[in-house]
C-alpha cells in the first residue's frame, strides 16, 4: 500500500469513528454501557486533548502580554472610552 493510500485510508477510519462516537446517544446508555464506552473511548480522546493543548499555547510578545494579564472588563471599558462607545460617550449635539 502506498504512503498516500494509507494516509487516506487512515484518514476515512478517523472520520468513521468520529462520525460513529457522534451518533451514539449516550443518555440512552445504562451506567455500564456508560463506563464501558469511557472506557473504549480515553485512550483516544486523552491523546487528541493533550495535542490541542499543545496547539493552542500561544507564544506572546512582550508587548502584547498585559493582554493576556489584564481584566476582560477593564480591557473593554478601555477601548469603549476610546471610542466613545457606551457609558463614555458624549452626547455633544444631542438634544
């Protein structure tokens, strides 16, 4: 079988059984079935978890990283005032 062959067919496995995890509803399951499919599915889904962590570990330049430190909501409030948006705005003209 050639790289490619393998690769595809590695690749349709892989849709197949996301598509067949997806399908089975799992409230209809008894408490065995439960951890019997927990069970069937860890050594998968445990491995696919720890690759996204590592995708999603972002390198920040130092300039960016008060982003990251900073509160979502004094962020936000700073770039409202900015932009006269919201409890900041003035309303010159506004009768």
């Amino acid at each position: 079988m050639k790289r490619n062959e393998l690769k595809e067919a590695k690749k349709k496995i892989e849709m197949l059984v996301n598509h067949l995890c997806e399908a089975i509803d799992v409230d209809l399951l008894s408490d065995s079935q439960k951890i019997a499919y927990l069970k069937a599915i860890t050594p998968y889904v445990m491995p696919r978890l720890e690759s996204v962590k590592q995708e999603t570990n972002l390198n920040v330049s130092d300039s960016l990283q008060w982003l990251i430190d900073e509160d979502e909501a004094d962020i936000e409030a700073q770039v409202n005032k900015k932009y006269g948006i919201g409890n900041f705005a003035t309303n010159k003209g506004v009768a």
